[in-house]
C-alpha cells in the first residue's frame, strides 16, 4: 500500500505537473499551477485554524 502524500508533497506535485506539461496544454499547467495555489492557501488556513477535519482516512474510499 502506497503512503500517504503530505500536504507538501501534494503542493511540490502540483507544481512539478505544472513544469512538465506540454507548451500546447497550457490548460493542464494552469489548472496545476491553480491546484498549488490552494494546496498553499489550505496550508496556511491550517497553520492559523488546525487541521479541522484531522485524519480523514476512515471515511475516505480506498479504491474507485
């Protein structure tokens, strides 16, 4: 079973997506560079607020 990505590495993704996606697809680098912006935005909401919903893993589904 594959670990759990932390909001930084999900943040460090976004941004590396954003970086590899083709001159043609613009639409998938802004739509990465967007995701960053609000991975960054829910960082800070938890450092000020604390992780409201903490560890989410039970009600979350495993599999599609």
């Amino acid at each position: 079973m594959k670990n759990k990505m932390t909001l930084d590495e999900a943040i460090e993704h976004a941004e590396e997506v954003s970086s590899q996606c083709s001159i043609e697809d613009q639409l998938c680098s802004q739509n990465h560079i967007q995701l960053a912006r609000w991975l960054r935005e829910l960082k800070k909401y938890r450092e000020i607020y604390g992780d409201i919903y903490g560890d989410i893993s039970d009600i979350a589904p495993t599999s599609r």
